[in-house]
C-alpha cells in the first residue's frame, strides 16, 4: 500500500505530525543539553563521543525539520527524485523518508 499525498488520510497525517513535532521538541531539548555540556574531562575518547551525539541529533533535527515541512506543504508521501508515492510502510519505519526504496538506493549508490 502506497501513500498516495494527494489523497493520504488526514488522521494518520496529524498523528504524524504531533509526534514529529514531540520528536523534534525531544531532539532540541538533548542538542541544547550537548552543547550547554562544555565540560572538557580530557579524555578524547568522550569528546570524540559527544561530537558524534552532535552531528546524530543535528542530523536528526533536519530530517524531522523536513518531514514536517512536506506535510505542510503537501508533498509529504511523495519521492523527491520519481515523485512517485513512498509505501506508508516505509513512512511508518522511517518517517522522515524522502525516497521511495529504489530512489534511496540509487542516491547511496
């Protein structure tokens, strides 16, 4: 079954969107707690770790960012490259998902 982001139902669309919205209220709140986090013990190792928590949560922000801006503007659904409907089941799995599945791969190459 395919979303078809003409047609996607509404209910489903705005259960979405409160929990990209909590998700990305959840994500703020740690890249706020990282970078207040100045402490500087010394050991590479969890400098090394809190810059990758950084570019995790930065990364996770822009996708969230954008799923919510494709429900807004009503191409949510849609593969960015075919424009062809995304499968709901790869929307419920990776909601933040641009491509559809042949799409993806070919972008990873």
């Amino acid at each position: 079954m395919s979303v078809d982001h003409r047609t996607v139902d509404q209910g489903w669309l705005a259960d979405l969107r409160a929990s990209l919205a909590d998700d990305f209220a959840t994500q703020t709140a740690r890249l706020r707690e990282l970078t207040e986090l100045n402490a500087d013990t010394g050991d590479p190792s969890e400098a090394h770790n809190r810059a990758a928590l950084l570019v995790a949560t930065r990364r996770n922000i822009e996708q969230i960012t954008g799923a919510l801006t494709r429900i807004s503007d009503g191409t949510y659904g849609a593969c960015q490259k075919c424009g062809e409907n995304i499968p709901v089941e790869r929307l419920e799995i990776l909601p933040h998902a641009r491509f559809c599945v042949s799409c993806q791969a070919k972008h990873n190459g």
